[in-house]
C-alpha cells in the first residue's frame, strides 16, 4: 500500500467518524430539547424519526407520479414537510396526553412508550410492513470523487450540513428568540416563570412539537443512509438516549460534545477491531464515564 | 378463513377468484393429485387414527408466522404464499376429498409467543400439519413442541443447518446448498480469489461464514482477508466499507439482513463501490429486500438463491401470475415465499402417498416425494427431510429484479451437517 493509499483512506475514515458524528446530534437534538428542557423522557422519539422518514417517501412517491421533472429538486421542501408532519403530531400527542403528565416523569415513560408501539402498528397497518426507500434525487446518491482512490459520500455531506443547519438554528433560537428565552425561563424555575406572566403551558406544548418536528428532520434524513419500516424508530431510539444522557441532560453543548466523542470512539475503533467489539469498547467507556459523572459531562448549574 | 386482497368493488373480486380458478386449473397435476379420493375410499376413521381435526369433508392446518412485530416484514410474503397454495389445492378439490381449513396464529415475533401458539395449534386445535416460522429463533423455540406432541411443520426459510428432526420439513435450503455452489462460481467466473466476508451478528450468519471460510481455506485454497459482523440494525458502515478497501479483496461475501441491509449498501455505493467495479455475492438479498435497498443501490452485484421471481420456467410464470393476481400487481416473490408456497404442496403429496393425514404415516410417506410443478423446478425430498433443489447466481438490476446468470446443472443434495465444515 502506497502512501497516498493510506492517506486516503485516513481522509475516508475521518470523514466516516465526521457523519456518524453528525447522524448521532441529528438524532440526540430533538431528544435533547424535550429530555433536557422539560424533563419529559419521549420514548416515541424514534416514532417521531420515523414519521418523518415516510413523510420523505410519501413525497418521493407522489413527486414521482405527478411531477417526475421535479425529482431532482422535491428533497428540500420534503425535508420542510417532515418537520412540519412530526410538529403536528407533536402537537397533539402533548395536547392530549404529556401535558397532564407533568408532574409524574416516570408516568410520561410508560405513556410515551405506549404512543411508540400505537404509532409503530399504525405504520404497518395503514403503511406496511415493508420496508421503504424513497427514490433519492440523483445529486444526492453517489461519491464525491477529489482525486482518485479518494471518495467521500455525499449523502454524509448532505447529512452534515443539514446537522450544522439544525444545530445552529436550535441554538440561536435557544438563545435569542423570545421562545428561547420562555424556554430558557421555565427550565430555571417554572413558577417564578409563570408569576412572570410566561403561559408555560404553552411554552411546554411548543418545545415539544418543535423537538418532535427536529426529530422528523432527523428522520427524513436518515432515509439517505437507511430503509424505513414501521419498527425503524426503535433501532435508533438507544443511540439518542446514549447521546444525551452521556452528554448532560439539560446541556445542549453537552449533547453535542458527547455525539462528537461517541462517533470517533465508535469509528476509530470501529477500522481497528471488529464491530461488535467496537460497540462493547464504546459502550464500556460510557459506562465508565458515567459511573464517574453520573450528571453526564456538561450539568448545567441551575438552583431548583 | 380464506383471505383475499382488498378488493376495489365485487366486480373485481369475482374477476381475482375466476383468475385464480384459471391459474390453479391451469396447474398440471402433481403426484396423484389426478386421481379422485372420495371419503368412500378413506374413511375418516381410517385416515385418522390419532384424532387429529379431520372430518369426513374437512381437514384443519394451523399457520404460524409474525403478521406483527419486527418480522412482520419477512414473514408476509410467506403467508401470503401458503395461502395460495392452499386455496389452489381447495380450489382442485383439497386433500383426500377433504378441503383444507387454516386456522392463522400470530407469532408476533416472539420467540415464546411461537412456542406458546404451536402447543395451541397442536394441542386444542388438533392441527394435521402447521406451516410457519421464520427465524431460526422461532423454530428453535417451537421444535420442543412439536416432537412432544408429535406434530408436523413445515418450515420455509433458508438456514444454517445443523438441524434434523423427525417432526420438521425443510423447503428452503440448509447453509451448504446456498454457500458452497456460490463460492464455487465466484472463484470460476470472477476468479475471486480473496474474500471479505460480512454478517449481521448472530446465528445465521456466523454458521454460514464459518462453513464458507472453511470452504474458502480448504477447499478453494484462497484467502479470507477480513471477517466482520455487526449487530442487527446496525447502520453505520462507513468504518467497514473503509476496512474493505483496505484489504481489497476480490469479493464481498455478504450476509448482512434486515434494515442493516438497506444501509449496508445505500453507504457502498456512497462510497464508491458499486456492480461494476466490485464483485459482491450476498446470501441475503431476495427480491423483498430489493424492495428496501433499491435497484439503484444493488445493480450489478449477486445474489445466490435456489429461487428469482425472474426464473424463466413454466410453472413459474403460472405461479407469478397467480401470486399477483391475488396480492396485486406490485407484489414481489422472494426466495423463502417460493418455499413457502412449496410446503402445502409437499405435505398434499406425503398425505397422498402415506393415503392418511396420521404424522407418523406422512413422515414415512415424506422422503422421495418429488414436485414436478415446483415454480423453482423439479424438486425431491431427502431422508433428511430437506429439500434437493438447484442453486443459482441473479445479479441485482437497476428496475429491482434479479437476473438469473448462473444455475447448478444437477439438483444440489441437501447436507445438514456438513463433515470437514465444523
């Protein structure tokens, strides 16, 4: 193997841990604002994921019979309706259920659970249960080819950039909008948030739809890289708990920090020892990590 | 308990039931299936003897698969296709004079459930034969049963051996006539040398790679040059696909299942390794999983199946037309549908045969029975009760189907415990 082999494919496996770092925040987000903002554990998260995903396909297949000549340019404003699907559901599974759950955090566990595996049959019942890819418009699929020997995917291009989109947007929401300042309110100290003439109800029912729509983006996309089936929400409901937990309920920062250390153990280990036993290295190492900040890395300092 | 598809008015649901009379008029004969039983010549008294749920114009077979939970997505498509079987079997006037009934049973894809709904089936319903399970898992959790209560399956998937048992029929292959055969095309056709071999990490995989890297050390004298498995639902292959261009290898050897599937080779072609430039045989893409990966992302590499819904025979184009005319236009047949759809067949046979529903008497009957009108060919039943059953090589088109491009010249003897592959 010749030198230019091995720094290509040091440029590939760095770029492998890169996307996986951004598959993991994309996913941890939404979890991150409901789990840390509200303390309320949405175990329907990976539904929400899935929502979106078929939101892409519904899409894909309608652009395909009505308007094949717009194929190549339907994945954005798909992306657009994947937020606004989840947000909706969001919406109505607070509205109907979480919001008289507050008080109970354990409760929300069950009862979200329970929307998860309700949602998961009503996809193979009215959807299938089949598994699904959308077509994917041609742009997206295929390697960016600098030189050769050196590919770099593009749908983990696509996926990173649309994760430092979604990140920043979150944060600067977080930390200049009037939401985020309710948001930011309520977390510190509901009722001295309330006496402040906040509607923390509402700010409640917001937060929630809007992690529900950010996990609906994560879904759509995630159709690049992965099928979709009606239990698909579960296989990544674990990785996002693994990436806020470690990172810190209530930090944001936290959760991207952890995603990023996650991914390059994951990856790294991953080109050295075989899969399995990379995800026992990772696993064992957060493990460890906890049982020495059980808080995760970041714990915002809040007086309760 | 017949089933049909959703049909749009009753117009067209006459229409579904004429086609599907045609199609199962239109099916030759198989084994004495020509001549006329009726309940004077077996006496219900006489072909039961061991009171299963027999009548004098009745007999009941259980279905046991996942129509919910994870496995819902493999295990439709064969109980799509035992019911086919068995209306068309009803429709040429059932089995010893006696229409077959099925009570359906959902295993919900968990493993106690099966075990569970199996003593049901066997036990309240007095079933004379019961068609299901997928995974290994399920039948493992059910094989107790049935040779407790001495009950009689057929059992429809691909696998990885190392099984026999007096109360089970296999229609799909044990893991030598889907790996040895394929390799062996590979090292002739493609002159694949080295292999990289990839699995989803548990029993299936792990039996299949182990016979194939002793096949490939021992017997082929080439080289494995990597040996990976990840765990199920995994979908991140960036790290391995990076390790397989490393090692270079002359072929992917692939036994990736399920949604890691879609993954798996959504991020090769991202990659840059596609058909033409890579040679990739896998062991787990069927026309269903085709329908999840997409013909863009499999074109041009193999897959090494006994059946394609592609495979250009007589009893196949009968048996792909009867299929869509019941489940619609846009219905896929995979490699265990096929055996699916095989099991009612072999059993009508061995009953037949044996002229008594009694299990005993049927799994004597069973070995030697021969299906000329099999969509996938002829084939025959083993003493070990697998089936003997050609090999073949589809190479991945970009529309989603498979085209058939290499096939054993002889059926391949099935061999459940394969000696030097231990």
């Amino acid at each position: 193997m010749t030198l230019s082999d091995m720094m290509n494919i040091g440029l590939m496996q760095g770029f492998a841990g890169l996307s996986l770092f951004a598959v993991l925040l994309l996913m941890g987000l939404g979890l991150a604002i409901i789990f840390g903002q509200m303390g309320v554990i949405n175990m329907a998260h990976g539904e929400f994921m899935t929502i979106g995903a078929y939101s892409i396909y519904l899409a894909a297949r309608v652009t395909e019979s009505l308007a094949p000549a717009f194929m190549p340019y339907y994945f954005p404003i798909a992306i657009a309706l994947a937020f606004v699907f989840a947000f909706i559901t969001g919406w109505i599974v607070e509205w109907v259920l979480i919001r008289h759950l507050y008080r109970r955090p354990l409760d929300t566990l069950l009862a979200t659970w329970g929307v998860s595996l309700g949602l998961q049959q009503i996809f193979r019942t009215f959807i299938g249960p089949k598994e699904v890819s959308p077509t994917l418009p041609e742009w997206l699929m295929g390697s960016w080819t600098p030189h050769e020997g050196l590919d770099i995917p593009i749908n983990g291009l696509f996926v990173l950039a649309l994760t430092a989109l979604v990140t920043s947007g979150v944060l600067v929401a977080l930390h200049k909008s009037r939401w985020g300042l309710r948001v930011r309110a309520t977390v510190a100290n509901r009722t001295m948030a309330n006496a402040t003439g906040i509607d923390t109800m509402k700010t409640d029912r917001l937060t929630f739809a809007i992690g529900c729509g950010i996990a609906g983006v994560a879904g759509a996309a995630f159709t690049t890289i992965g099928s979709t089936g009606p239990t698909s929400g579960s296989l990544y409901i674990v990785d996002a708990f693994l990436v806020v937990t470690f990172g810190g309920a209530a930090s944001l920062f936290g959760t991207v920090v952890s995603a990023f250390g996650i991914a390059q153990t994951q990856s790294i280990s991953e080109f050295f020892m075989t899969g399995s036993m990379a995800k026992v290295l990772t696993l064992s190492l957060i493990v460890l990590i906890l049982m020495m900040r059980p808080q995760g890395l970041f714990a915002v300092k809040v007086r309760r | 308990m017949s089933r049909d598809s959703d049909p749009s008015s009753l117009d067209a649901l006459a229409l579904r039931r004429r086609r599907l009379l045609q199609g199962a008029a239109a099916l030759p004969v198989m084994g004495l299936s020509g001549l006329s039983f009726g309940q004077g010549q077996f006496p219900t008294a006489k072909v039961n003897t061991t009171k299963l749920a027999v009548t004098d114009t009745e007999v009941t077979v259980g279905q046991l698969h996942s129509s919910t939970g994870t496995m819902a997505i493999s295990e439709t498509g064969s109980i799509q296709a035992e019911q086919l079987a068995i209306d068309q079997i009803n429709a040429m006037g059932g089995v010893l004079g006696r229409k077959i009934k099925v009570i359906k049973e959902d295993g919900a894809s968990d493993w106690p459930t099966f075990a569970e709904k199996s003593k049901k089936l066997l036990v309240n319903d007095h079933c004379a034969a019961v068609f299901g399970c997928w995974t290994s898992a399920s039948r493992k959790a059910v094989l107790p049963v049935f040779e407790k209560e001495n009950g009689l399956l057929y059992y429809p998937t691909f696998y990885e051996g190392l099984e026999q048992s007096k109360n089970v029929i296999y229609t799909g292959q044990e893991a030598t006539q889907q790996i040895i055969w394929g390799l062996d095309w590979g090292a002739k056709e493609k002159k694949a040398k080295t292999f990289f071999l990839v699995g989803s990490d548990y029993i299936w995989p792990r039996t299949s790679m182990k016979i194939a890297r002793k096949h490939i050390e021992n017997f082929q004298k080439g080289s494995v040059k990597g040996e990976e498995y990840y765990p199920l639902g995994h979908t991140n292959f960036n790290s391995l696909i990076n390790k397989i261009k490393v090692a270079k290898p002359d072929c992917i050897f692939a036994a990736v299942v399920g949604g890691s599937n879609v993954a798996f080779y959504k991020q090769l072609k991202a990659a840059g390794i596609t058909g033409d430039k890579q040679f990739l045989l896998t062991l787990a893409v069927t026309e269903d999983e085709m329908t999840g990966v997409g013909g863009e992302n499999f074109a041009g590499f193999y897959s090494s199946m006994k059946y394609f819904q592609s495979l250009d025979n007589e009893n196949n184009k009968k048996f792909v037309a009867a299929f869509k005319a019941k489940y619609g236009k846009d219905a896929v047949i995979g490699d265990v549908t096929q055996a699916g759809y095989l099991g009612p067949w072999l059993w009508k046979a061995a009953v037949e045969k044996a002229g008594s529903f009694d299990v005993d008497k049927v799994v004597a009957g069973s070995p030697g029975i021969e299906l000329k009108t099999a969509p996938e060919g002829y084939v025959k039943l083993d003493a070990n009760h697998h089936l003997w059953s050609k090999a073949r090589i589809g190479q991945g088109q970009l529309d989603g189907t498979f085209k058939v491009v290499a096939e054993s010249a002889e059926l391949i003897k099935p061999d459940p415990f394969p000696k030097g592959y231990q």
